[in-house]
C-alpha cells in the first residue's frame, strides 16, 4: 500500500504525512480497543510459548 501511494499517486509529501498518521492513529486505537474489548479485569491473557 505505500508504495502504491508513494509511487502511482502524485500527493504532495504534506498530504502523505497526513494521510499516513491518519492511518497510524486509525491502527493504534483499533488495536487498542481489540484488547480491552477482550480483557476481562483481573484475569492474564495467555500467550503461546515456544
């Protein structure tokens, strides 16, 4: 997708930046949310170990 952007669409380097923290934020707060949405209080989350 970036490079899509970086190279078949003429968007100054400004409205890059913009867009590309938009979608940062976007990312982050969703990832976020996914978390919490699924955390119960109290309890760890087990994780695979290896």
């Amino acid at each position: 997708m970036a490079h899509y952007i970086r190279v078949h669409i003429n968007w100054s380097q400004r409205k890059r930046l913009i867009v590309g923290t938009a979608y940062f934020v976007v990312g982050a707060a969703f990832s976020a949310w996914s978390f919490w949405w699924k955390a119960v209080p109290g309890v760890t989350m087990d994780t695979l170990e290896q």
